[in-house]
C-alpha cells in the first residue's frame, strides 16, 4: 500500500467525481491510479439543484439552499468513472453548501 499524499488543498486541483457506485464527489485530488482517486477535503454531494449533469455542477456549481453535501472528509474513490476539473465558481458554491442542521 502507498502512502498518502500530503499535499494540502491550495497545491491540489479541485475536481468532481463520479463513480460506479459510491456517487459524486467534490474535492481535491491528491492521486489518481487507475480507476481508484484519492481526494482530501472531499464532500459527498448527496443531492444537488442548480445544474443538470456533473458537468455542470462543475461549471456552475450548485443551488446551496436546495442542496446536500457532507462535510469534508480525505477519502480513497475505487471505481472512479469520471473525474471533471471545477472551476473556481463552482469551487465557491460547493464549498458553501452544508448538510441540513449541520
């Protein structure tokens, strides 16, 4: 097994996941190995409004009052099947977002 990267968020690029069956993701990637990324400061969006499609969300970011998103955890994704670069704005909108009564 490798180690993990210790790279903060500011050197890493902010990306959205989609994988075969743990969701999207939002976070920053920190290694890619195949189908399998590592994330830090990763945010499971559970339900978004706002965009139509990954792509949007991460072009355009999200609806924050409608949607949920997890807090930040570092996760390994296996099974990645797209993996989509944000842009800044989108980054903004995400991070905003927060879980209901969080």
């Amino acid at each position: 097994m490798t180690d993990k990267p210790t790279a903060t968020p500011d050197d890493l690029k902010p990306v959205i996941v989609r994988t075969y069956s743990a969701g999207v993701h939002f976070g920053y990637l920190a290694r890619r190995d195949g189908k399998d990324v590592d994330l830090v400061r990763s945010r499971r969006i559970w339900r978004w409004y706002g965009a139509n499609s990954c792509s949007g969300l991460a072009t355009s970011g999200l609806d924050v009052s409608r949607s949920t998103v997890a807090g930040p955890v570092s996760i390994t994704l296996t099974e990645a099947v797209e993996i989509i670069d944000c842009t800044p704005e989108a980054v903004t909108s995400i991070e905003s977002a927060t879980w209901p009564n969080m």
